[in-house]
C-alpha cells in the first residue's frame, strides 16, 4: 500500500496505518497534507463508502472543517443543500 493521498475530492483512509488514500493518479503524502494551511471544508455524505473517513482527513490539516450530508452517497452529496 502506498503512503499517499489521492488529489480529488474525495481522499480514502487506507488500511495501513501509516497511509491515507488509495486512488489513482497524482497523490499527496500524509506531511503533505499536512502543510495544506487554507481553510478546507471536507464534505461526506453519511451513506458515503467510498470517501473514507472525513475526521482522520480534516484532523491532518490545521484549518479543516468537517460537513456531514445526512442520507447521502457519495455521488448524490454533490449540489445538496445542508
């Protein structure tokens, strides 16, 4: 397993310990994420297996907020209002 975070919208916890993500194309390393100092709000739907775990996200970058989307998937958040 790698020891990246995907660049998209939605970043996956891994299995392993020391990684977070597991997608395709360009990634970002944990010490990467962490140097992100903008304000970040990480959207995830309830119902949304796919995004991983929007709390071990937000808590490696100083500025993150987390924004749960009650009753949905991971492609039906997107244009919700909340």
């Amino acid at each position: 397993m790698s020891n990246a975070v995907p660049r998209s919208a939605s970043l996956r916890s891994n299995c392993a310990s020391d990684s977070f993500g597991c997608g395709g194309g360009a990634s970002l390393t944990r010490k990467e994420v962490e140097t992100i100092h903008i304000p970040t709000l990480i959207a995830v739907g309830t119902k949304d297996v796919v995004a991983g775990s929007p709390d071990e996200l937000a808590a490696l970058m100083p500025h993150a907020q987390v924004l749960i989307i009650p009753d949905r998937d991971h492609m039906l958040a997107v244009g919700d209002k909340v």
